[in-house]
C-alpha cells in the first residue's frame, strides 16, 4: 500500500497541514524572525527592484567601456543620480504645481458636479422618481463622505508620519543593498550550490535561471511598459488641452505597474476631471486610453516582456483580485510576480519529476 500513488499522496497532504499547525503553535519562536526580515523586507526588495533595472546598464559599461565591476556599479550610480536631478528640477516643480492647483479645484469641481446633476434633474422629466431619490441621497451624503475620506487620509498619513524613521533608514540602506547586489549577485548561487551534489546543484541551477529570467522580465518589462504609457498619455492629454496633464499622466504612469486593472484606475481621474472641463473630453479621454493601451498590448509589451511570462490575461486578473482581497494593495503590486516565481518552480518540479521518471524507465528496459 505504501507504493500505490493515492497514499503517497495522502501522506503528503497530512504532512503539509501537520507542518502548517506545528508552526502555528510554534509561531511565538518565529515572532523575532518575522520582525526581522519586516525591518529589512522594504530596502531589500526596493534594492531587488533596482538590480534588475541597473544591472543590464552596468553590464553595458562593463562590455563596452571595458570597465571593472567597481568602476560600472559607480556609472550607474551616477547615471542613477543625472535622472533623480532630471526629474526634480524639470519634472517635479510642474507635478507639484498641478497638484496643488488641483487639489484647489476639487470644491469647485464637486459644486460643478452638483449643478450639473440639479439641471439634469430639473430639466428632464423622463428620469424616474428612484434615480432622482438616489442623486438626492448621494448629493446630501458627499460631504459626509468626503470628510470620512479625509479623515482616513490624514489616519493614514498620520502612520505614515510615525514610520517615517524606518521609511528613512530603509531608504538610507537601499544603496548598500543594491551596491552588493550588483558586486556580489552572481557569486551567491555557486557558493549555495558547493553543499549540492553535481547533479542536484545543476537542477537547481537551472531553476534558478528561469526564476532570474521571469523576475528580470516581469521587473523591466512592466517598468519599461508603464514609463512608454505614461509618454503616450502625456502626449495625448497634450493634444486635448486637458487641464493637470503632466500629473494626470504621471499618476496614469504609476498605476500602469498594476495588472490590467491600472488602466482603469488611471483613466477615472482623468475622465473625471477632463468631463468637468468639457463634456466632449470624456470621449476624448476614453479614445487616448484606448488608443495608449492598445499600442503597449501590441507592439511595446510582446517586444518588451517577450513570452517569458506566458500567463492568460484570465489567470492575471484572478490572482490580482484574489492577492488583493487577502494582502490588500501590497497583494496587487506583487501578486503576478510571485505567481509567475510559484508557477516557474512547480512546472520545473514536475519536468524534472517526469525526465527522472523516464529515465528509470529508460533503464529498466
């Protein structure tokens, strides 16, 4: 019995959920641990991010200007800082100005709205009775709403506030992170690998090179994606004259890095505040989106990305929402990457399971 598949099976799920509850009831040794890596996980993936973004530029230096590993770490570094200035002497100042020349606009905006729905109502017996009823709800409800809105923004910002020093020390740690990253990143697989035997280090070495390639993808990929629809929405928020443009793109920018549903998060301040500046740019707006989404799904992403990811637009928005409901907006920002990382390693344990499986076959005949 012990031979037949179904029990090997069995005994490994009670072995799984055993171990799942032995750590559960354990948990208080793992407390200092999970603290730990907490204090080290921001520098540690922010610093992962960058070394997938800089290591092909420091690459670059090494092939090309013949320079050793210190000399093209210390390029890209400075190659780091010409952007940062770049961006806070040219791009920052605008950002900034739009935002606050917003932000001074939102009560006028919300009166405008207002008008808007009272004309409507006033103006067009047709509406039934239970949408005006509604309006009316939502119209006495907004300044409740917005002020509870207010309430857990200032909350949040006021936690903000108080992990501002770790925020700080995390961001002080990151260049040493990335500086060894980019030193030292290619000497740890061989030196995990010494306690493998040959033939088990060359699997793992495998798996590891398909996990590089997947992350490195993903990392570069969506970057490179997000910055070229950020250009395209920019350029077409130009060509309307649409009011906080280069904000209005930036913020399109940022929430690009989220899975099929950046998008529509980018557009809805757009579309809001473009419809409060002309009616007519509502349709522009949702024409710019299109037109922006439509040239990275078909010429930028398959070029950038590549196949390396390979996963069904189906299987992303699940895992997205899913990730979401469980670990919030962290969830979302990760979620298609561990996956990817997940999936690379069972498909990998399963090839190799099988190749192992054949080959004893092989052998047996």
């Amino acid at each position: 019995m012990v031979q037949k598949r179904w029990f090997q099976i069995l005994t490994f799920f009670i072995m799984f959920f055993l171990l799942i509850w032995l750590i559960q009831s354990t948990k208080f040794i793992f407390i200092p641990l999970l603290q730990y890596v907490g204090a080290i996980a921001f520098p540690l993936i922010g610093a992962g991010i960058l070394y997938y973004l800089t290591r092909p530029l420091m690459l670059f230096f090494e092939r090309r200007l013949k320079a050793n590993r210190i000399i093209s770490i210390i390029l890209v570094y400075i190659t780091l800082l010409l952007l940062v200035g770049l961006f806070i002497m040219y791009i920052w100042p605008i950002a900034q100005r739009q935002f606050a020349n917003l932000a001074y606009s939102v009560p006028a905006m919300i009166a405008m709205a207002g008008d808007i729905i009272e004309y409507l109502q006033q103006n067009y017996t047709s509406i039934p009775p239970q949408v005006n009823e509604a309006i009316d709800d939502f119209l006495q409800n907004l300044p409740t709403f917005l002020q509870n809105l207010l309430d857990h923004l200032f909350g949040f910002l006021g936690n903000f506030i108080g992990h501002v020093i770790s925020i700080l020390a995390g961001l002080v740690m990151m260049p040493f992170f990335l500086f060894f990253m980019l030193k030292d990143g290619e000497k740890l697989l061989p030196f995990i690998l010494q306690i493998f035997k040959k033939k088990r280090a060359e699997n793992i070495r495998a798996l590891a090179g398909k996990i590089d390639n997947v992350l490195s993808s993903f990392i570069q990929g969506q970057l490179l994606v997000s910055f070229f629809v950020g250009v395209l929405l920019y350029i077409g928020y130009l060509i309307i004259d649409l009011d906080y443009a280069l904000l209005l793109a930036l913020f399109g920018m940022l929430t690009n890095v989220i899975p099929y549903l950046g998008p529509f998060i980018a557009v809805t301040p757009a579309l809001i505040v473009g419809t409060l500046q002309d009616p007519m740019n509502f349709i522009w707006v949702a024409v710019i989106m299109l037109v922006a989404q439509q040239i990275e799904s078909n010429l930028i992403s398959p070029n950038v990305m590549g196949q390396a990811l390979n996963v069904h637009p189906l299987t992303v928005m699940t895992v997205v929402i899913a990730a979401g409901s469980i670990a919030g907006f962290l969830g979302i920002l990760f979620a298609v990457p561990v996956y990817a990382v997940v999936r690379t390693i069972i498909v990998h344990l399963y090839q190799t399971y099988v190749e192992s499986k054949e080959n004893k076959e092989d052998a047996l005949i």
